[in-house]
C-alpha cells in the first residue's frame, strides 16, 4: 500500500485526514469570533466599560488595563478607538448626553406631565449602583477634572449650560412669571441636591430639594409679571 507522509515525515492515516480537516475548520471560526471580540463592537464595549467603571469607580481609580478587560478588547484595540485616556472621558460623557442619558434630566421630556410637575419630577432620588451613590456624572467628572482637562471641562460646562436652558423653558412653558429667574434657581437646587447625596450617600435630601423648589414654582408660576413687579413694590413700602 502506498503511503502518503506529511511534509514532517509523519504518516497521514486517510480515515483521519477529513477529521483534521474538520478540526481546523473550527479552530477557523473560533479564531474570527475571538477577533471579532476585539473588532466589530469593540468601540461601543469600551464605551459600555468606560460608563460602568468610570461611573461607578471614578475616572482616575479606573486604569486602561481596568477598561480593557471589562470591555474584552486588548489595551492595544482601545488605543486604536481612542487615542488618550482623556478622549475616552470626553466620549463617555457625550455619550452620557445621548444614548445613555440621565434619568432625572430626562424628566423634562415627559409628554404625560405639565411643564410644572417636569420641573418637580428632575428631582426623583438617584439610582444606587451598588451601596454609594454616585451623584451626576459630569459633576463627578468636572471634580476629578480639577481644571486640569480643558476637553473634560467643556464638555461638562457645555451640558450644564444646556440643561440649565432647559429648565428655564420648561419654567416658561409652566408659565413662570420670570422663567430666567425660575430656571436658574432650579438650577443650583437640583445640582446642590446631587452632590449632597453623593457626598453624604443619603437619597432623603431629594425631599427636601422637592419642597424647596415646590415653593420657588408656587411662588411665581400663574403669576404674571405686573403682579409680582406690584407685590415688590408694595414690600418696599410697607
């Protein structure tokens, strides 16, 4: 009988041939679902890693070989979607402001409520990741920014600004009688209430911040501005 032997001189059973064959055929598809791990998707895992850790850990508590393995791509592949540290802060952010928004910021979109419960629903309790809560996410990262990341910072500024726009026309859309004035009062509760929580890990201060702006809307919404101008006027003279 003939025999066939590979190019190693090791003889090559017909009967195991297809059987091989079939073994490195497997390995062929294993080998592409192993990069497509660390290729198709890889920028919306590192994205997906990057909101988990930085959020729940802190931006600088969390180090590239952290982000790499939570989002199974090498530290090569992330550098490859973003070039610093700092972009992939700047690229969670937005992202914050698109498809993973805040929950409580996104009372204001509601279609179910008048403008003037909106106003009232931004102040729903944070969600708890775990036994801390975490606050806002920009606020957090303006924080560890220190100033010291002009691309972090604007990014932060840009969303608050936005925001604050935001309340103040939902104050206008509620009939505030000085929706400006309104909004940006709103404002300063609703940021001085996220960082309460987070710096006491106490949810119960939403309350409080409830109440306080539930009195600020019942002060001037319905009102028109004539009268409020008279009522001050009147102060003044008594």
């Amino acid at each position: 009988m003939h025999r066939k032997y590979s190019d190693r001189f090791t003889y090559l059973d017909p009967s195991r041939r297809n059987t091989r064959s079939k073994a490195l055929a497997i390995l062929d598809v294993v080998g592409s679902d192993i990069a497509s791990v660390g290729g198709r998707g890889a920028r919306d895992r590192i994205l997906q890693a990057a909101d988990r850790l930085f959020y729940q850990q802190g931006i600088h508590a969390t180090g590239v070989a952290a982000l790499a393995q939570e989002a199974h791509v090498s530290t090569r592949t992330l550098y490859q979607h973003f070039a610093t540290k700092n972009a992939l802060v700047e690229a969670y952010l937005r992202r914050r402001e698109g498809d993973a928004s805040i929950p409580s910021e996104m009372e204001l979109e509601r279609d179910d409520l008048p403008a003037a419960e909106r106003l009232l629903a931004i102040f729903k309790p944070l969600e708890a990741h775990g036994v801390v809560l975490r606050g806002c996410p920009f606020h957090n990262a303006a924080v560890e920014a220190a100033g010291a990341l002009a691309g972090v910072a604007g990014v932060v500024e840009a969303h608050k600004k936005a925001f604050r726009a935001r309340i103040i026309a939902t104050a206008r859309e509620a009939g505030a009688a000085d929706p400006q004035s309104l909004g940006r009062q709103l404002a300063v509760l609703y940021e001085g209430a996220n960082a309460l929580a987070a710096s006491c890990n106490d949810n119960t201060v939403f309350a409080d911040a409830r109440h306080a702006a539930q009195a600020l809307i019942d002060a001037t919404v319905g009102r028109t501005p004539t009268s409020t101008a008279r009522q001050r006027r009147r102060k003044r003279t008594t």
